[in-house]
C-alpha cells in the first residue's frame, strides 16, 4: 500500500499494516452476533441440539490486506533566525500549542535601541528633504549676508594690517643700515683719531677732522630729520588704525542693537577685537620704530660728540691719556659696528611679513567661502542635494526595516498546532549553544494530526 510522509516527500512501499484496534473492534463484535445468530437459526432448523456455552470478551486479530494512505507525524526543529542570550521559554516538554503561539523570546535589550536610532534617524532623514524643499528663509539669508560684509571686512582690515607691516619691516631695515653707516663712520673717526694722535696733527689731518666733524654734524641732521619722519609715519598708522577700530565698532554696535546672541553679532565682536588688537600692535610697532630713531638720533649726537672732541685733540697736542681714550674709542666703535651688522641681517622682519601675508591669504580664501555660500542660499536645493536627502531616507528606512526583522527574527513561534516533543535550553542561554541542544534546535514540535 502506499504511504504518505508529509512535508518530506512522499514514498510507495509494500507493507501488513496493523489496523487500529479501537475501530475495528465494534465492527468485529457486530459480525460475530450475526454469525453466532445465524448459526442458531441453522441448527434449530435442522433439529440438531445446540449446546450452551459461556461467552467470554477477549480480543480478535483480523488482518486485512487492502491498498491505503498512511501519512507520518508532522516534525518541526524550531531555532532563532539570530543569535543573542534567551530571555524566557514559555513552553515546557509535552505542552499543547497552536499555531502562531510565542514559544520563545530572546534579550531584546539591544534590539529595542536600534529600532529606536533607526526610527530618528528615519525622521533626521525626513526632516532634512523638508528643509531643503522649503527652501531657505529670510534670515538665514541675512545671516549669510553678514558673514560676507564680514569677511570683506576681515579681508580689508588683514589689507591694513600687512600694510602697516611692511612700513615697519621697510623703516626697520632702513634703519639697520643707517645704523651700519653710522658705525663705520664711527669706526673710521675713531681709527683717524688714533693714528693722528700717533704721529701728531699735520695741516692736512686739521683738515681731515674738520671734515669728519663736519661729516658728524651732517650724520646728527640725517638722524634728525629721520627721527622727525618716524614722529610723522607713527601719527599717520596710528590715526588709521584708530578709523578701523571705530568703523568696526560702528558696525558692531548697529548689529547689537537688534540681536547680541547671534552669529553675526559674535563675528562682528571678533573684528571690533581684532581691530583693536591691529590698533595695540601699531602702538607697539610705532614705540620701537621711536626708539629706534631716538637712539639712532643719540648715536648721531654721540658720534657728533666724538668728531668735536676728536677735532679739538687733532689740533691740541697729544697725551699718553689722550692715546688711550682714541685706542678705547676705537675698539668700541668696532663693537658697535659688530652688532650693527647683526641687526641688518634679522630674519624676524620677514618672518613678520610672512605672518602678515598669510593673515591676508586665509582672509581672502574665508571671504570666498562666505560669498559661494550666500549664493548656494539664494539659489535654493540642487537636484543633487535633494538626490542625497532623498538616498538617506530610503538609507534610513532600511535600516529601520532591517532593525524590526531582527526584532521580529527573537521571537520564536509555533509553525502549526502540535505538541512539544523537545526543549533544548534554558532562559539565560545563549540560542543554538545550550547544553542540551548542542548547538541544534531549540524546540521539537511534532502534530500527530497532518
């Protein structure tokens, strides 16, 4: 006969199968009245005695032999889809369950925070495409358009500001020469005295000191008059600095009086401060390149000194003392002419320049931005923009999507109506390891039924 295994295939074999006695027997009983009953009747017709017997109730092995369909018990393994530690079993072995019936559940701790980030990012995502079809507003607009009016102004001020410095770069290596000429003049004075106080004045050395004096006279008028310029170059940088400061914090104070809390208004602060510190350099600036003229004009007025004293012992005759002081003379004009040349050759002037070159430099790049980005806020959404926003909600409902199917996957139900057969494991656990399963199924549920 032919016997059918459910959801394994089916197979045709030869076989006696014992049928189920609980059916078979109240059919067997009523065939043995009717033929106890038939018997009777022919032997009374006959006229045979009939002898009384005891019946006794036991069972009849009838086999028939008939083609039929048996189907085997329905077997499901049942695990998680996905890994993680069983939070409860609500089934024991040999319960009754229907079908869609929770058997299991795993920890939810973890999952739960995941569909909940996946479901803010999913309205991150939703939000951003509705920000940008809406469009940009009026004062995000205005606030684009004060970062531009102020990295123009930050450009113009790093302007100034390199302007100042090379003034003072320039003024500095001019008086670092100044300082050189007027150290060899001195050391040429100083050597001219000594020799002459050596070999005794002649017409032509009177002569020659009257020259140096008078060259020392016009070294003391150069110093002047160039001490009388770096008083004019300092009002002049110091009156411009102080225009910035007041033009930034004119603009400072317009925006202050509608908002002090805005972006704006901190970018203007910062400028009205920068301005300030560009005011408190110029200061600085301005009291070194003073005391750079004072003491040039002190050296001028020293060297003077020196040429009439030098002069006045050219035409005296000379002393052992008098030697002595041309000797020490000398040796510190050499000095002098020493550190002069040091001076000349100082790499922090254009260290300073490059400083201020690229204070302009990133001011101008920073303007640049500013101004590409009022553009991008007047002209609204690119299509690829909207593209993008429209890719991270799809990004985001997948993950969302992608975060309940796991939620879904730690609930584990029954497939159809049945019994369980087997539990392999413990609340506790981690599914698939327990250490009655061995790594197989977490429950056994078996329908006798299909």
């Amino acid at each position: 006969m032919d016997i059918t295994l459910p959801e394994q295939g089916r197979k045709t074999i030869s076989s006696r199968p014992k049928l189920n006695r609980k059916k078979i027997l109240p059919v067997l009983g009523l065939i043995f009245v009717a033929a106890v009953a038939w018997w009777q009747i022919t032997l009374s017709s006959a006229g045979t005695p009939v002898k009384a017997v005891t019946v006794n109730r036991g069972d009849i092995e009838i086999y028939v032999s008939a083609p039929a369909r048996v189907s085997l018990p329905s077997r499901a393994d049942l695990s998680f889809k996905t890994a993680g530690r069983i939070a409860e079993i609500k089934v024991r072995k040999g319960d009754n369950v229907i079908a869609g019936q929770v058997l299991a559940t795993l920890d939810m701790t973890s999952i739960y925070p995941q569909i909940n980030q996946a479901e803010a990012n999913l309205k991150i995502a939703q939000a951003g495409l509705r920000k940008l079809l809406s469009g940009r507003s009026q004062r995000e607009i205005a606030v684009a358009e004060a970062s531009v009016d102020q990295a123009e102004t930050a450009v113009e001020n790093a302007r100034r500001n390199l302007k100042t410095v090379k003034k003072i770069i320039e003024q500095g290596k001019q008086k670092a020469a100044l300082n050189v000429k007027n150290a060899e003049i001195g050391v040429n004075i100083a050597s001219q005295q000594l020799n002459k106080l050596k070999s005794g004045a002649r017409s032509q050395e009177i002569t020659l000191a009257d020259s140096q004096l008078a060259q020392a006279s016009q070294a003391l008028a150069d110093a002047q008059a160039n001490y009388d310029r770096v008083v004019a170059l300092n009002n002049a940088l110091l009156d411009e600095a102080n225009q910035a400061v007041i033009s930034a914090k004119a603009v400072m104070d317009k925006i202050a009086e509608t908002d002090t809390s805005s972006v704006t208004y901190l970018n203007a602060k910062s400028a009205y401060d920068a301005a300030v510190a560009a005011r408190n350099r110029v200061n600085a600036s301005n009291n070194q390149s003073l005391e750079a003229a004072q003491a040039q004009l002190n050296s001028a007025k020293k060297a003077y000194d020196i040429a009439l004293a030098q002069n006045n012992l050219t035409k005296a005759s000379a002393r052992s003392e008098d030697l002595a002081i041309a000797e020490s003379q000398l040796k510190q004009a050499e000095i002098t002419l020493e550190l002069a040349k040091i001076g000349l050759d100082d790499a922090s002037l254009d260290a300073q320049l490059d400083a201020a070159q690229a204070q302009l430099d990133t001011a101008v790049r920073s303007s640049q931005v500013a101004i590409a980005q009022l553009e991008l806020q007047r002209e609204g959404p690119r299509a690829a923009d909207l593209q993008t926003a429209k890719a991270q909600i799809e990004q985001a409902q997948a993950s969302l999507a992608s975060a309940k199917s796991i939620a879904d996957d730690a609930v584990l139900k029954a497939p159809f109506s049945g019994k369980v057969a087997a539990v392999n494991g413990r609340p506790g656990e981690i599914a698939g390891m327990s250490a009655a399963g061995g790594g197989g199924a977490l429950i056994t549920l078996i329908n006798f039924d299909r």
